[in-house]
C-alpha cells in the first residue's frame, strides 16, 4: 500500500459548525497543492444508508455515481474537490454492523465473541483503509459531535488506527466554537476546552483545532486555548464566519492551515494554486447582475433538503456574472390558495425532485404559470413529471392525467412505473439510482447547453416517462430531447415554443461545482437573467 496520510476530522459542544464544510474546505487547499485528496464520512446513525430517511430529518440524500445514497456531505465534498465520492466515502453505524452480523452468522469469527472491541472497530479501520487507497491524503469526518455515546466506536477505531500507522501518518483536527458572548464583551473558551476535555478522555489528543467564531481569535485567546487543551499556540486556528463558503478555504489557507498540516504529517508539496477559488469568491460577492428563482417544492422551511441544488443554482449564477436570489414557494401553499401573487417576480422557476403526493397539484400549477407566461422554467425528476402532467392535461386534453404514483386510477398514467419496478416490496435502495448514459438531440437546449450528444447523469427515482403516451404528447409538440441510449427512457423533455422549458429525469445538481458550473444551470440562469433584462 502506498503511504497514504489521514486526517481525522471531529467536532465538538454542537453540531451545525460546519465541520462537512471543514473537510471539504481542507480537502480544497490539499488539492490545489497538487495532492490526491479523498473525503470519507463515518456516520453514527443506525440507518444503512440516508435513502430511507425523510428529507426533514437529515436533509438531502445525495447520490453518487455507482448509485450510493449518501449523506449531504459527500455533496460538499464533491464540490470542493475533483475526486467523485463512491459507495465506499460514506459508512454508518447500520452498515458496520450488518458486514459484522454477516460475517458472524458465515462463521468467519471462528467461534469466538463478537465484540465492539475488536470486532466492530476492526471492521471501521478496514473500511477507512481500503477507501484511501491509492490517494496521498484520506480527510476524515466523523460525524456527530464528541460526547455523544453513538460516535464512540467511530472513535475508538480512529485512536487505534492513528497508534498503528504513527503520528506522522495521521493528525487530530478537532473543530469547535468560541461564542462571543454580549453581556460579557468577550468570547468564551470553555465549551472548547470541555469539549477536548471528553476527546482526551477517550484517548485523542487533538493536534489542532478549529475555533468556529464570529472574529479573529486574538493572540491572548489562543494561548489561553492552547494551554488548557495541550496543543501549540500555532496550532490554533480561527475558523471565522463566511458569507460565501467557497471562502473557507481561502481564509484556512491565510491562517496557514494547510501549511500546518503537510508540516505535523510530514507531506512535501509546493504552495497552493488558489485562483480557481478566489475567481469564485470575487464572482460571488461582486456580481454585475441579479435573478430571483422561485424553487415551488415541498421541502420549502428546511433548505438543507435542496443543498446541492441551492449550490447548483450558485453556481449557474456564477458563470453568468450574477446572483442568484432564491425564493422559496411552498407547492402546498399554491394548492391552497392558487398562484395568487406566489410567483410574482420571479425570473425563473424551479421545481425539485421530491417523493409523496404533498402539493403536487401546486407543482403542476407552477408548470402551467411557467409554460403559459413565458417564465424559464426548469424541472428535476418530479419537476420535470409534473410538467409533463401539466402538458397532458391542458394542451393534450388527457383530462386527470396523473402519475400513477399519485393517482393510480388515473386514465392518463402519463409517468408510471416499469414492470420490474411494479413487483419491488422493499423501500431502501430499490429505485434507479446513480450514473446513467443518456443521448441528447442536436436540436434542442440540452444540446445547447452541454455541447455533446452523449452525457451520463446521476438518477434516484422510481417512476419514468410513459411510452404508450409517448406519441399522444409528441404530436402536441412536446419535445423528448433525452432518451436512454437503447430508446427506451425519456430522460429529457422540452418545449420549444417557449425561451427554455426544460425537465430532466435525472438530478443534474449532484455533479456541478463552483468551479464548474452544471451546464443546464448555466443555460436555465441565462434564460432567467434574459427574462429579467426584458422585464425591466
Ligand atoms: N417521486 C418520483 C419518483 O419516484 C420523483 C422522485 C424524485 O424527484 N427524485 O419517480
């Protein structure tokens, strides 16, 4: 094996200090040192996988290539870094213990006891070998937050295995958070030092720490810090509050974080080539233009739900040179009430995957106010479905068209299930998932926008494109622009009397990064800051 360094990232007194963006962020700086850098993440949580848990409770799933339903923050690290998160950057607690149980009921512990010490921590050390390899640095995260009694075996196994490979091999980085506290005037060190209080308890001693605060951490704080936590004073970084997350890595780097890290792990690399991020941080923060997207979904108070999206969205702003104001629409609210005003100012309208029949007659009427006003619309998975219902039922005269997921007495199954997908029982892991090839046609905004006829794209639904009504809603001039390379799946859908109408079948969101932007992100925020400069 080659000689990989680790990076164990923890977090501690709560969550929400952003330690996925973290990772992410030192990641960053790592590559753009030139090094071969992987994310993984170790989450603490029962559940075999995210798939199967409500968008409310642990917001996005995001979706890799080879089809894992992972957590959020393999979609950060995808987006800080070129390396593409497999099945194997994301292992929980349920999936530590299935491989155990498995292997026990095989047989393969010999007759012994299964215990969390060996067993369970031997199987969290194979796993985080075996998905570095071949990278020069492994960054990490464990999730949750020190203290709590699920993570322990997570940590555990990393204070075992930074003893195996040495100290030169693998480093501590603990983040934590300094409040300023108003009525006293000054920040407070406290929970930082209880929180590596619990670390040493448990036999880690960080190496460094991350202190998420509001300000630069003066001189006087971090020797306090340092002292009371057994670290250096240079090993005390300020992980100040952003605006723009594609900062973070730009201030780490000021901070002298990643000069730091190649030091303690003993890596020999050249200074970092940060351009990429400061060209983003300078389009971010000073765009010459603005838009406003309506995003009509269900998901609307809890906006982590749509991370990759709400980034994607950025994104396309930033390769048009402007921001982009999101504007939340609950599709419950417009089957309620109507459109009633909802979408007034809005210079494009989205609408999002999502899974149940909760405010999809307030999608549908958010592809009709789209279509019928001329407003750039752009459709993911359900967005896309429902447009295709709006299509059928007021130009097609398939009256209560449906997708059989929300009506199956419907006469119109516009979307249906495949009859392989009509016999699955079981809800996890059972819909398409991950990378599939699509072929576009020459004419048409797809092709526009990507430039290429053939592109692979990431899926996770269970209901696709109806055949039989195929021809029924292709002579009405809807345009299917996207098929499967064999024909069989309609993956993109168009119209073309209209300045860009576009739903797609698959979650183009999953693969754009700020440095390069997703190609229909590009094209739907052009159309909308054309739809804008023509209002005005
Ligand atoms: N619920 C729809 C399906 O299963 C759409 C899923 C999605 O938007 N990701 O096909």
């Amino acid at each position: 094996m080659k000689n990989t360094k680790f990076i164990f990232v923890t977090g501690g007194v709560l969550s929400s200090l952003g330690k996925g963006l973290a990772a992410a962020s030192i990641a960053a700086i790592l590559e753009s040192r030139g090094l071969r850098v992987t994310n993984q993440k170790l989450d603490p949580y029962i559940n075999v996988d995210p798939g199967t848990m409500s968008p409310f409770q642990h917001g996005e799933v995001f979706v890799t290539d080879d089809g894992a339903e992972t957590d959020l923050d393999l979609g950060h690290y995808e987006r800080f870094t070129r390396t593409r998160m497999k099945k194997s950057n994301n292992l929980t607690t349920g999936q530590v213990y299935f491989s155990v149980i498995s292997k026990e009921r095989r047989g393969d512990y010999l007759g012994k006891t299964v215990q969390v010490i060996p067993h369970i921590t031997n199987e969290i050390k194979d796993f985080i070998r075996d998905s570095a390899e071949d990278f020069d640095v492994a960054i990490v995260e464990i999730g949750g937050t020190v203290g709590d009694i699920e993570s322990l075996p997570f940590l555990e196994a990393v204070r075992q295995f930074r003893l195996e490979v040495g100290k030169q091999n693998a480093a501590f980085i603990h983040l934590t958070w300094v409040p300023f506290i108003k009525t006293a005037g000054e920040v407070k060190t406290k929970p930082t030092q209880h929180s590596v209080k619990a670390l040493r308890e448990i036999g880690i001693q960080p190496d460094i720490l991350l202190c998420r605060t509001e300000n630069f951490l003066s001189e006087d704080i971090k020797a306090k810090i340092a002292l009371f936590c057994n670290v250096e004073v240079a090993s005390v970084f300020t992980a100040k509050d952003v605006s723009c997350i594609y900062e973070v890595p730009l201030i780490y780097h000021r901070e002298g974080l990643d000069e730091k890290i190649v030091d303690l792990l003993n890596i020999w690399t050249g200074q970092p080539h940060l351009e990429a991020w400061e060209n983003v941080v300078e389009k971010m923060l000073h765009p010459a233009e603005e838009v406003s997207i309506a995003i009509v979904g269900k998901y609307v108070n809890l906006t982590d739900s749509y991370k990759s999206l709400n980034e994607a969205l950025v994104h396309g702003g930033i390769a048009n040179d402007c921001r982009v104001n999101l504007k939340f629409v609950d599709s419950e609210k417009i089957e309620k009430d109507g459109i009633n005003h909802q979408l007034d100012g809005a210079d494009g309208i989205l609408v999002p995957g999502g899974f149940g029949d909760r405010g999809i007659e307030g999608m549908i009427q958010a592809a009709h106010y789209a279509r019928t006003n001329k407003v750039p619309y752009f459709g993911i998975c359900l967005g896309m479905q429902m447009a295709v219902v709006e299509y059928a039922r007021y130009i097609c005269g398939m009256e209560r068209a449906n997708s059989s997921e929300f009506d199956e007495k419907t006469p119109y199954p516009v979307i249906d299930l495949l009859p392989e997908q009509k016999v699955v029982k079981e809800k996890g892991a059972t819909m398409r998932l991950g990378s599939y090839p699509c072929t576009l046609s020459e004419s048409s905004f797809a092709f526009a926008a990507y430039g290429v006829t053939e592109i692979d794209e990431r899926h996770r639904h269970r209901y696709e494109f109806n055949n039989d009504f195929k021809s029924g809603l292709t002579e009405y001039n809807l345009k299917i622009t996207g098929v499967s390379p064999d024909g069989r799946l309609a993956e993109i859908v168009e119209l073309h009397d209209h300045p860009w109408f576009l739903g797609c079948q698959f979650h183009p969101e999953f693969k754009s990064r700020p440095t390069d932007p997703h190609p229909l992100f590009r094209k739907f925020i052009e159309a909308s800051l054309i739809y804008h400069r023509q209002k005005a």
